[in-house]
C-alpha cells in the first residue's frame, strides 16, 4: 500500500485545476447598443448602457431603435442604427485571440427598415460581414475568434448605398491564446498545416453532441453549445449516453475547461444497440457552409461507455476522408473518461455540395469488446480567406481579391455567352427591320435570313434537298421577291390543271395571275420526285439574278416555303423563241438582223455575268415591237444552253429545268 501524496502536492494540483477552470479576461467590452440603462444578464456579466459606451463610439448620427414595455433585461430589445459610416475604437491592453460577438436583431423604426438594411463590418484587417442583411424574426449571433495583434482595435459599421446599418450588442472579449494550436492536421491534402493561428475565424457550428442546450452561463467562456440532433443524419442509429459531470477528470496538459466544459464531455452519441441490422455504419453529422472557404474542425471526445482500457476503437472521416483510425481514446489518455480533442483543416477544394461531413464509425480490423464509436462535442469554424474576409473576397481595405481559377473560367464562359447572346440579338433586330415581303404570311427562315446588302448574289451548293440555302450573300434586289405559297395557290387557282402552259423534266408551268389579273407570270413549279433539286433551284436564281438582258426573260420572284422549289417569271404572251425560229408556219419568220440581235445581245450578257460583272436590265421590247422571250420559261433556257454551248468545253450551263451541258464555244456564237 503505497503512501499518500503530501498535502502542499495535493494543494498544488487543486491551484492548477482551478486556474485551468477560470479565465479571467484581461479585455472584457460588452455594449448594450442603444439602451439607456446597463443590463445585467442571468449568466453574471453586464453590459454597458449606450451613453457608458459613448467614448468608444465615433459617428456624427444618433439614431436608436426600441420595443416599449420590456420588463426583463435584454439585448435585443434597443438598437443604434448608422445611416453612414461609424465605427467603436477599443483599447487592447493584451494583444492576442479574442471574441468578437454581434448581436443582431430587425426592430422597427418609423424611418429605418433594418429588415431590409444591408451594409458591411470589418476590424481593422478583416471583414466579417459584406452585404449582410439581418431579414429574419429571429435574433442572429455572429461569433467570430480574432488575432488583435496591436493596441487599438476599430470595429467599423459601413451601410450599403441607400440603406442603413444597426446593432443590438456587442462583446469584445479576451480569449485564452492556447485555445486555437498555430499547427493542425490537413485532410484534404494529408499533413501537417502551420499558421492556423494566424486565421481570423468564424464560429459556424458549436454542437453539444448527445446533450443538452449549454449556455453562457455554463460555459467557462460565455460560448453557447446547440445539441447536435437537427444535424444527425440517422437519428435511430445513434443513443445518447451521460455521466455525472463530477466523473470527468481532465488531463495534465491538453483539453481543459476551457477547451469545452464539463457538462460537453459528460455527454455523448455513441452507436445504437448491437442489435441492430447493420452495427458497422457510422455516425454522422452533416453541416451547410460555404464553399468557397477552408474550415477548422474540432472534435471533442471522452470514453465514457467503456468498461475497461482498450475496449473502444473507431475511425473518423471529415467528408469521407479518414481524418483518424483506429482512435483508441483509452491509450491516448491513459485512463477513461478522460476529455481529449482533435482538429482538423478542411480545405474549401474538399467540400462538396456545400456541406461539412463529419462520421465516426467502428474500425474494422481491430477486434474489440463491441464494435462502437462516439462523439462528445463538434465545433466548425470558418477560416479566413487570403483576402482576410470571413465573407466574400473583399478586403477590409474595401479591395477585391483574386477569384479562384473555377470562379474566372466560369465568369470567361459567362461572358462569352453574353457577347454570343449580344451579337445575335443585334443580327435579328437587324433582319426583322429588313424582312422581306410577306414574312409574316411565309414564316420560312431561309427568307428571313436573306442578306441585308451585297454588291453579288453567291450560293454555295449542297447536294442534299432542303428547304433552305446553304449560304447566301446578296441583295434582295437581286434575288426578286418571295412569294409565300399562299400567294401562288391563289395565282393559279391552287395548281389548277387548266393553267398548265408547259411541262419538262423539272415539273410543270403555270399561268398565274396577280394585282387582280393585271400581271400574269409564269410559275415554275418544281417536281418533288425530279432529279433535280436545290442545287438546279439555286444555280438558276444564280444565273438569273445576275444576267439581265432585254431579250431574255426575267426571273421575278421565288418560293422555297414548305419545302416547295419554285421560280416565278415574266409570262411572254408571244411564246417562245424556239416557235418563231422553228415552229408553226402561221408565225412570221424572224429576219437574220432580228436573229442576230436575239441571240448576239444576250450572249455578251452571259458572257458579262461568267466574267463577274452583271448585265443591265432594259426595255423588254424589240426592234419590231415584238417580245422575244419565253411563256414557258424551261423550255427558253434549255433552248438557249443548247444552241450556245457544245461539248467538251469549260463552261456550266447546269440550270434548274435545262440540260447540264459543257460547252467550249463562246456564248455570243
């Protein structure tokens, strides 16, 4: 039996533990913003009243809001409200970690609507709200751990443009400078990370997990521990477990008091009874945060479900990345119910769906008593950015950091699409000013797209069918009119038979009439079953609309709507050419200057349009009064392609209706 240790030891111990359990601030600032009087609350602080608290206070407004007939001390019930920039100055007589805790709530006010106010708050060096609005009915508790690294602290209210700022109370607190380790584990990548200390920091999430709700009153630092159950991802596989908070023994060195309190570590969620489906899942707790932010995790443990040393092992993950395993609280404490705690740096490029995951499962390769896992407490801290923003990437300087190389290629593309959106807008505004002729009867988009300007018509071709060009450039001058089919149907009594003048391998012509029967036209309707498709269709609206003679007919108008291919021409009532050269001895013959002009003249315009240029239109009338053109319009240019073209030669005279021939001669011929 050994001897009993000596009482000035056991003194000793009974200091150490005492010190470790009571902090005393050496800079203690709570505001009670806009009330006339201090208030004390239940948890033994007090705040200063508005006028205690004016020395710290620099702004030229004095604007305040209340709620009448409190009877209970609060903090929520007066607010000072900004319109401009305003700001306290503290003295810092200990520089190192501190509290910062705003409290926020939207009283009414005949002028202000603070549910509405947007506006800004920094320190010197870190912003801790930027465009923050309080629109809620609940009362918001901003919580923030900062390095107060000189002996002047500004905490500054900046409201948006035509808004306000407000505050209800504020704490500014010495902080224990061994709370937050400068060196932690990394999960994402593993290893080692210095400079935590360094980080402003933002309490996201303080869990009393398997607990009760633990208040400043309790907590050796004023904090305020939610129970974690909202956050329990399976409440049913999970069983609370406690302890009278006397069985706690905190360690030499490591987790004290102040790290959590008592009553956090006497409390846990451990796995639910073995009998249990499935006994090897994990725990799970899953948390909203913003993405764009690295985070400090810190998790709480005690084994206070173990009968015995070595019985408990389990893992841990942080986001499904195994931040520990095979944790055996027993040998790192060297007894039970002993607290311990661990961090962990969740890197912003290892959060997914803008969640913090944090599991605890039983480890597979160890055998022990009875596969388990718990959690005793689980803070999430948001760190700061390079920016020294707890939130956006403005400096407190008011200046806008880089963005991550994600948010620039998505704000490329962005824009991209914007100049992409821009330009077509502007191509179809342009289009609909300059739509053509019976748009809104057609609604073809081929016609639509027509050209706005050119000086030459070109048509690139396709070999397959369709209702469209592949490309065009040209004017609409050149290509004629559109007719929609609707127009033509009623031209030629809907295809009527009886208007048929002439048939050819492409399909038929028909006598049309329009503007009441004043003008008549030939219309060539293309054969959907004929060999000859877009390609002829656009060679001769081509060739057409850049050869202009007096003694060729002229090409009017076109139709391509409802996969229609049809060309629209001048009717000649006198018949073709071919008749008066050729045909029934009833027509005069044609003398040879008649001839010679007939056929002389238009060969120099297709030798003007083969060269580029265009021929110029004129009177249709001939020498003798008489028309030289072509009722029948396929027929003329089949005739004229096959008396002045032969074979072998270099030119096309492929045209929609006529003969595909090379010729070597010159046209004129």
């Amino acid at each position: 039996m050994g001897r009993p240790p000596p009482i000035p030891l056991l003194l000793l111990l009974l200091l150490i533990l005492t010190n470790a359990a009571a902090f005393t601030p050496a800079d203690n600032y709570l505001i009670n913003c806009g009330s006339p009087d201090s208030t004390p609350l239940d948890d033994g602080r007090a705040f200063k009243s508005d006028p205690q608290s004016s020395p710290y206070l620099s702004t030229d407004e004095d604007i305040l809001a209340s709620l009448p007939n409190i009877s209970s001390p609060s903090l929520y019930a007066t607010a000072r409200i900004f319109h401009h920039l305003s700001m306290y100055r503290f003295l810092i007589s200990n520089p190192g970690l501190h509290w910062i805790r705003l409290h926020f709530y939207p009283l009414p006010h005949p002028t202000y609507n603070l549910t509405s106010a947007t506006f800004t708050v920094t320190t010197d060096d870190t912003v801790l709200l930027h465009g923050f609005s309080a629109a809620t009915s609940k009362t918001i508790i901003k919580e923030y751990l900062i390095n107060a690294t000189s002996d002047k602290l500004t905490l500054k209210f900046s409201p948006m443009k035509n808004s306000a700022a407000f505050i209800n109370a504020i704490e500014l607190v010495s902080a224990p400078d061994d709370l937050i380790p400068d060196t932690t584990a990394s999960v994402s990548p593993a290893g080692e990370l210095s400079g935590v200390s360094k980080h402003s920091l933002e309490v996201s999430y303080r869990l009393n997990v398997g607990g009760p709700l633990v208040t400043p009153k309790n907590d050796t630092l004023s904090r305020t521990w939610l129970p974690s159950d909202a956050y329990l991802a399976l409440p049913e596989g999970a069983r609370n477990v406690s302890v009278p908070t006397d069985m706690i023994t905190y360690p030499m060195g490591g987790a004290t008091p102040l790290t959590a309190p008592y009553s956090v570590y006497a409390t846990a969620d451990q796995m639910a009874d073995s009998s249990t489906a499935d006994p090897n899942f994990n725990l799970t707790w899953k948390m909203s945060v913003d993405p764009s932010f690295s985070y400090l995790i810190r998790l709480h443990f005690c084994d206070i479900v173990s009968k015995g040393l070595n019985e408990l092992y389990f893992n841990v993950y942080i986001n499904g990345i195994t931040g520990a395993a095979n944790l055996d609280l027993s040998a790192l404490t060297s007894g039970l119910a002993i607290p311990y705690y661990k961090d962990f740096v969740l890197n912003a490029s290892a959060i997914t769906n803008g969640s913090v995951v944090v599991q605890v499962g039983p480890t597979s390769n160890v055998i022990s008593a009875l596969p388990n896992a718990i959690l005793n407490g689980l803070e999430v801290m948001k760190m700061s950015n390079s920016a020294g923003s707890l939130d956006g990437l403005f400096s407190a300087d008011g200046k806008k950091h880089g963005q991550s190389s994600v948010m620039r290629v998505a704000a490329g593309v962005g824009l991209a699409l914007g100049a992409v959106a821009s330009l077509l807008l502007l191509f179809a505004s342009l289009r609909w000013c300059r739509k053509p002729r019976g748009y809104e009867k057609q609604k073809t988009f081929s016609s639509w797209l027509l050209p706005l300007n050119s000086s030459q018509c070109s048509f690139m071709s396709s070999k397959s069918k369709s209702t469209t060009f592949s490309t065009i450039s040209g004017g609409l001058n050149q290509l004629g009119r559109f007719f929609s089919l609707n127009e033509l149907k009623e031209a030629t009594k809907n295809f009527d038979e009886k208007s048929v003048v002439g048939v050819g391998g492409f399909g038929k012509v028909y006598l049309g009439e329009i503007d009441g029967g004043a003008t008549k036209l030939a219309i060539k309707r293309g054969n959907p079953s004929s060999a000859q498709g877009i390609n002829e269709f656009q060679t001769e609206i081509q060739l057409l609309s850049k050869l202009r003679h007096r003694h060729l007919v002229s090409l009017i108008g076109y139709c391509d709507e409802q996969s229609e291919m049809i060309l629209v021409y001048e009717y000649m009532s006198n018949g073709p050419l071919r008749d008066h050269l050729y045909g029934p001895a009833a027509l005069p013959p044609l003398t040879w200057r008649q001839r010679l002009e007939g056929g002389a003249g238009p060969g120099a315009a297709a030798r003007a349009g083969e060269s580029g240029g265009v021929g110029e239109a004129a009177a249709r009338e001939g020498g003798d009064g008489e028309d030289r053109g072509s009722g029948d319009c396929g027929d003329d240019w089949e005739g004229l392609a096959d008396q002045v073209c032969g074979d072998g030669g270099e030119v096309s005279c492929g045209v929609w209706g006529g003969p595909a021939v090379d010729g070597g001669c010159a046209v004129e011929y």
